[in-house]
C-alpha cells in the first residue's frame, strides 16, 4: 500500500533511525522527513539514504503554523509520525519557554494542520506521537510505569512533553482524530547529541575530561537501544490500535554509577589503557534541580500484543554505541564545536 508519512524530528537522534527503517522498509512510502535543524538535527545523520527516491527533507518549525498548513496542503500526507521536540531536560531547566513553544505550540499546529487538511474525513489516517516515560513523574525503589500510571510530571520537559500527549488525546476525543501515543524510556546508540549521558561521557573519556555525576549517581533509568525503538514504532504505526497508549522499555534498569562504572571498563579496553583509568574521571557535581529518582517501564502491553521485544543485550549494544562514536570523529567534531562550547561552559561551570 503507498503512504506519504510526515516524520517530524528527522534530523535527531530517535528520528533519523526512525527514518533510515521506513525509506529502507517500504520503498513504496513516500517519507517526508520534516525538521528546523536546531543544534540537535543534522543531515549527517541521513547521508546514506539522502538520495532515495522515496525520500524528501522539509526545513521548516513546526512552531509556525502557516508553514505546518502549508505543508499539508503541498504535500498528500496521510500520517504523521510526530518526534520533532526539544528533548534534554537540563536545558528545560534553563528555558523552559522553548519546551513549551516547540513541545506543545508546535505539536498543537501539527494537529490543527492535519484534522485541517483531511477535512475530518479519517479514513486510512493516522497521527502517531512519539513521546516519554518521563511523563509518569518518579518512582521509588520499587514498581514499573504501566500505560495507566496517572501523569506526574515533574521537570518542565517533561510536563511539556505530558502536555502534548494530553492535546493529542484531546484531538481524538474532541475531534476523533485518530492516533497512537507511545511513551519510551531511555534511549542510547548512535548519533545521540553528547549533552545526554551516554554520549556525553563517551566523549569525555575520549578527551580525558571529567565525568560530571549529578548528585551521589544512584538514579536509576531504563536503557533501550535506539533502533528497537525504531522497530517498536514501526510496529506500533501499522499494528497498534488506534486511541492507545503502548510502553516501550528495554527491561534494563541501571543506577546511573553503576553504568558509568560499566562504561569506562568497556572504555579502558577499546582505548588500549590500563582498566581504571577512565574512571579516575568520575567528578561528582551539584545535583539537577527536581531530579527524578527513578523511571522504570512495563513494556509487556506492547510485548503481549505485537510481539515486540528488544533485541540487544545492554553490554552488546554499549559496546556498539562506543565503537559507533569512536570511528565517527568527524560528526563528534562537527556537533561539539560552536554552541556545544558556550553550552558546555554554562551547564558544567564548576567543574
Ligand atoms: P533530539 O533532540 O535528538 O532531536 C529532536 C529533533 O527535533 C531535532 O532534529 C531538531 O532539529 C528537531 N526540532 C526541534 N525543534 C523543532 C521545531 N520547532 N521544528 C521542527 N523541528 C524541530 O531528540 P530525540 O532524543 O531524538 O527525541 C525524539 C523524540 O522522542 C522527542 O519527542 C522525545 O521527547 C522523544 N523521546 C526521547 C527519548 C530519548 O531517550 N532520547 C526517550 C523517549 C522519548
Ligand atoms: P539524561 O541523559 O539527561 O536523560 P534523562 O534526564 O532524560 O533521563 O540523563 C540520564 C541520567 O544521567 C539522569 O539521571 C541524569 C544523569 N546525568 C548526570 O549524572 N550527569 C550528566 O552530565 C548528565 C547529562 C546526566
């Protein structure tokens, strides 16, 4: 069956694995990959499938809502699969007002641009939003996140992000715009910004920089390798039921010292020096305002009814994350210069 999908959020990290699965899947969809290029997109992320046929790139901000009608109305769009957002919670912390503006201002334009452009006529249309587990709020030391754990969010990206779903479910109650919500934990792998953890000290070990652990590090996430993400959403865009919320999770939870520690033995060895000697980086810093305790998901929703599992084992996929950053110098380079530099200084002034 032909398709023309919008992807919002092309250009970032989740998206362009996203992207590069459905060009390479389905030649017979049109993908519209629709991204601002702000200091966390790049087209570098997409070189190996820039010239299929079935591929196309939109420059435009999804907080402009006559460019989002604009579009709709250029292109036969079908379905959106909506990542496009502001997504690192410390700058949140800085500007909240961004989060606002992008997250919801521009995930509300992308729903009015397509409720507009299919006229409420919903046959064989969907708007998928790709959003967090962060929204659940925080866990204590025990319990799972489920689809039906009340929201709590609790950092400004996250209540931005919570926000957003709640606009998404309004517009299929209101509406009966039809769409799919899926909230995903951590994700890792390559072409992640390194201002998020994985890459960020990935990068420092390299540079022997320190290793800035927010607070005593006993803050547990879940990781799930990025391209299992990408299979659970395309699972979930042609097999999820319409109006539901589905978990993805890796079943892999981590207090954060224990996975930097796990990180720089895997370091030690691929840089041929002494085991230790990353970790005499490790710098404990002034904790993150409002920081969550702990995320933790149940995927078994999305498990029992798609058979979707992951597919990668923690230490394999670090490993691969690793060996991806160390033999991409050059893309490493190219994001940690400009910006990255005034960024780095503000976020990381003390040490
Ligand atoms: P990212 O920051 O790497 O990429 C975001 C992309 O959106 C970038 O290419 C950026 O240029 C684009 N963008 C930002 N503002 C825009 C605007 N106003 N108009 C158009 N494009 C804009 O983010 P990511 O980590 O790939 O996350 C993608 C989505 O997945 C987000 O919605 C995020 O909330 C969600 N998510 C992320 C994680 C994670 O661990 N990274 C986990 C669960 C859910
Ligand atoms: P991050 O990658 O920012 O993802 P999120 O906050 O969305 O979960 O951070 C993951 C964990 O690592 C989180 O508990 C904060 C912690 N962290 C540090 O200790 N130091 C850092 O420099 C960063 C970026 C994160």
């Amino acid at each position: 069956m032909k398709k023309t999908i919008l992807i919002t959020g092309g250009a970032g990290f989740i998206g362009s694995h996203v992207v590069r699965l459905f060009v390479n899947k389905y030649p017979d969809y049109q993908i519209l990959n629709l991204d601002n290029l702000t200091y966390a997109g790049n087209l570098e992320n997409l070189k190996d499938i820039e010239n299929k046929p079935n591929y196309s790139f939109i420059k435009a901000d999804i907080v402009d809502a006559d460019k989002m009608n604009e579009i709709f109305t250029n292109y036969p769009i079908d379905s959106v699969i909506h990542l496009a957002a502001e997504s690192h919670v410390d700058r949140s912390i800085s500007n909240p007002l961004d989060f606002i503006m992008t997250n919801v201002v521009g995930t509300v334009n992308l729903l009015n641009a397509a409720k507009t452009a299919w006229k409420d006529n919903f046959n064989d249309k969907l708007f998928y939003h790709v959003s967090t587990d962060e929204v659940y709020g925080s866990l204590g030391e025990t319990g799972l996140f489920l689809e039906t754990t009340p929201y709590d969010p609790r950092s400004p990206y996250s209540a931005s992000k919570a926000s957003s779903d709640q606009f998404v479910r309004a517009y299929e109650n209101t509406y009966g715009l039809p769409i799919v919500i899926s909230n995903c934990s951590n994700n890792y792998g390559a072409n992640q910004f390194p201002e998020k953890l994985i890459p960020l000290f990935i990068n420092n070990i390299k540079n022997k920089k320190p290793l800035p652990i927010y607070g005593d590090g006993k803050y547990t996430r879940d990781w799930l390798w990025v391209e299992d993400h990408a299979k659970a959403i395309d699972l979930i865009f042609h097999r999820g039921k319409l109006g539901e919320t589905y978990n993805i999770g890796g079943f892999n939870e981590w207090q954060n010292i224990d996975l930097i520690k796990a990180l720089c033995k895997l370091m030690d060895d691929k840089l041929n020096q002494p085991q230790g000697t990353s970790e005499t980086l490790i710098t404990y810093i002034k904790d993150r305002p409002g920081h969550d305790k702990r995320y933790a998901i149940d995927a078994t929703k999305l498990n029992q009814e798609l058979g979707w599992s992951p597919s990668l084992q923690f230490e394999e996929g670090l490993s691969k994350t690793i060996d991806w950053y160390l033999s991409n110098e050059e893309w490493l380079n190219n994001v940690t210069s400009g910006n990255y530099q005034n960024y780095y200084i503000t976020q990381y002034e003390t040490i």
